[in-house]
C-alpha cells in the first residue's frame, strides 16, 4: 500500500465516519473504527471515547458546516496515521466502507465537495441524490 493509496483512502473513510455518527446504526460503525483504529497502540475503550466526543460535538452543532468539517480532519489525521502504521489495516477499512455504502448497509456515504472560484470565475458542480449548496459572495 503506498502512500498515494493510503491518501485516496482516507478522506472517504472520515467522510464516512462523520456522516455515521448521526445515523441508527451508529454503534456498530463505532466499535468497528475504534477496533481498527486502536489495533496499533490505543485501548478501543479509549477510541470509542473519542469517537462518542466527536459524535457530541456534532449532534450539539448538527447546523454547523465548520464543525462537521473539523471532526473529519481530526479523524482523517487519526486514519491517515493508522494505516501509514499499519497498511495491512487497509482492507478491514475498506470492509467497513463498503458495508457502510452497501443498501441495506450501515449508512450512505456523503460526499462533500468544496469548490472555489475567484474573479470572474464560475463554478459547475454535478451530483446526484440530496444536495446542499452553499455560495459565499467576496
């Protein structure tokens, strides 16, 4: 596994993640990332503390873009670190992604794109399902 793969990996894994942590299944998707992400060096307990943290955070500011994005750059760090640790992690990531994407999986996967323009420049999005746009005039 090379860091590149690693890479394409991570940011979809803590999109994931975050996009779990309001669903039903929650639970089950949180002990699976605290087993992975504890393989190497933290207690599962611990991990699962961290990951109820984060799920708190969000759940008391479920409004807030910024917030969102802030728990998915903590765990994304937390993921890249795992697996440039451990490559071999990398399939029982992947396992859990594909459960999570499954229909009648865990959850559906979001996607979140972030797009900028500057001058006189346009910018076209395309994507399919529920979609939420934000435009911020400078």
């Amino acid at each position: 596994m090379t860091e590149i793969d690693i890479a394409q990996l991570i940011t979809p894994a803590a999109q994931t993640l975050v996009s779990v942590m309001m669903g039903d299944l929650w639970s089950g998707v949180r002990d699976r990332f605290a087993r992975l992400l504890s393989r190497r060096s933290d207690d599962p307990s611990t991990v699962v503390e961290e990951l109820e943290e984060s799920r708190q955070r969000l759940v008391e500011d479920v409004e807030s873009g910024e917030t969102r994005n802030e728990i998915a750059a903590e765990w994304r760090s937390r993921i890249r670190r795992a697996l440039t640790q451990d490559p071999s992690l990398v399939d029982d990531l992947r396992a859990i992604l594909r459960d999570c994407a499954e229909p009648g999986g865990q959850e559906s996967a979001q996607v979140v794109q972030t797009v900028n323009a500057s001058g006189s420049g346009i910018v076209f999005n395309l994507g399919s399902g529920s979609q939420h746009n934000e435009v911020h005039g400078r």
